[in-house]
C-alpha cells in the first residue's frame, strides 16, 4: 500500500465534521444543488466539495440522493406491526423493504415491533402495498394511519 492509498483509506475513515454536516444540511434542503453554489455557502472549492460528498457517499453516511413528490401526487402512511415471532423480524423487515412504494422501516421497541412508511400514488396502490406486507409470513397485525399533514422542522439559521 503506498502512501496514497494510505492517505485515502485514513481519510475514507475519518469522522463527519461541521463542513460535512453544512453539506449534509444543504443536501438535504435541496439534493440537486450544484457543487459549486455548496462551495459558494460554505467556502470551499468545487472539488474540495465534490471529494467530501464522494466520501460521505462511499462511508455510507448519504444513502441516496432523491425526490420528494408534492403532497397532491402521493398519499403517505405509516403502517405499525405486529410480529408472531421477534426472532423474525429481521428477515420481515428485510422481505418489506423491497416492496413498491415503501419508504423505509424501522424495528421499534414498545407495543408494535415494526413501522413502514408508505409513500403510494392513490389509494390502491396504499391498498395493494398494505396488502402485501399482510402477506408476508410473521407478520400477525397491521395497523394504519394515513398521513394529513407534514409539518417539517426548521431550524433557525
């Protein structure tokens, strides 16, 4: 290994700091905003831009760069579950994260063991996403509420 690629893999491996954050923040905010208008707002160049989200995106810290429809084009749900057993809730988290229109899943503590979040086209496609997850084997109880409102967090600059 030369002193490059030691170089690298010392860097790949580095913790996210205020910058990263400030970029994270920016992304988030808006994932097609250009390397050069997040190096304008946070004072750095272009590429010293484009390596930190190369990093953040080869260390797993961004996931995906995507779209959020506006709230008249989608119908957005959280869907709790129930397991029969919580030796399977692994392989049934995994098995609905594949499924269309799911947004992510998380394993919870308390009285539910799962929750999805459903983002569909229309009622149908809500139907037909539901009814799969019913499906899948070790999942005992769905229960459903159907989002109104999102209110987003702003934080004060």
């Amino acid at each position: 290994m030369g002193l490059m690629d030691l170089f690298l893999a010392m860097e790949t491996y580095r913790r996210v700091d205020d910058v990263d954050l400030r970029i994270i923040d920016l992304l988030k905010q808006n994932s097609r905003m250009s390397f050069i208008e997040i190096g304008k707002r946070i004072g750095l160049s272009e590429g010293a831009v484009r390596r930190r989200v190369k990093l953040l995106v080869e260390r797993g810290v961004i996931k995906r760069f995507t779209i959020e429809l506006g709230k008249d084009y989608v119908i957005n749900a959280v869907t709790f579950l129930t397991l029969d057993r919580g030796d399977l809730a692994e392989e049934v988290i995994e098995r609905i994260s594949k499924i269309p229109d799911v947004e992510s899943v998380y394993e919870l503590t308390g009285r539910f063991d799962a929750m999805v979040m459903i983002s569909a086209g229309g009622v149908s496609s809500l139907n037909e996403c539901i009814d799969k997850i019913r499906r899948i084997r070790g999942v005992k109880h769905t229960e459903t509420a159907v989002i109104l409102r999102i209110v987003e967090h702003k934080a004060e600059p």
